[in-house]
C-alpha cells in the first residue's frame, strides 16, 4: 500500500447530507431532481439521512404516497444511504438551538442541518422558504435543489 507523499494532491471525500425533501424530489421525479440525481450516485461520495428524516420519508411511502416502481428502502440500498440514529445531549442541544433561533424552521430540518454541521457535510434540500437562512448566515453548505 502506498502512503501520500508531500506534493502529492489528495481528493477530499464528499458528504452530503440527505433531507426529506431532497429524497422525496428524487423519488417522485420533481423539479430538481436533475441536479440530485448525479450526486447521488457518486460512488465516491458519502450519504446521509438522520433517521429523524427517514421516518418522514417513510410514513409518506406508508400512506401510498410514493410512486410503487422506486421503494424508498430501495433507494437506500442502491444509494448507500447511511442513517444516522445521533441523539447525544450535544446534538440535541445543537437541534434545539437550531429550532429557537431559526424560526420558522421544521424539526425535521433541524436535525438534517445538524447533521451536516457535525459531519462538516453539504446540506442537500428543496426548503429554501426554512433553510435560506441557515445558508446566508453560513452555518452549513447548502445545495437548494429548486
């Protein structure tokens, strides 16, 4: 195995983080989804969803409204899709900071941008009405997708 000499350029490894909104754009072909679908399958970047935005993808493929030919749970699979179960205190200290001083903002948006700011990731998500604010001030990379 060959070790990086100094000179020697070295590609960062790209994170994104996944919101509910990002995967349901992807998964019912909306506006946007365009833009996701080639970095969703990078496989040289790294994939993640909060379980926080798993369930609100998941309750919705539950009441049928999903399209039935691109099950979620497969769309997981095929992208690599790591779910993040974080609750430390700190976290949770972080998402509620997030929710009082960002409002109006979902919860489920807070977790993903928490998220992102501990993984030092790129927020992927179509709620630029919530989270363009997050974005001018800075406190984690956005990609709005619409």
């Amino acid at each position: 195995m060959e070790s990086a000499q100094a000179g020697d350029l070295v590609t960062p490894v790209v994170q994104y983080v996944l919101d509910s909104s990002a995967i349901l754009c992807f998964l019912r072909d909306e506006a946007g989804a365009d833009v996701i679908e080639p970095l969703l399958m990078d496989t040289d970047a790294h994939h993640f969803l909060h379980a926080i935005n798993w369930v609100e993808v998941r309750y919705l493929e539950q009441r049928g409204q999903l399209p039935e030919d691109n099950p979620f749970r497969q769309f997981i699979e095929t992208v690599g899709v790591e779910i993040s179960t974080e609750i430390s205190p700190t976290y949770l200290e972080r998402v509620a900071f997030l929710k009082a001083h960002n409002p109006p903002i979902a919860l489920g948006d807070c977790f993903a941008v928490a998220l992102a700011q501990t993984l030092g990731a790129m927020l992927i998500t179509t709620d630029r009405g919530e989270l363009q604010k997050i974005a001018d001030k800075k406190e984690c990379a956005i990609l709005f997708l619409r």
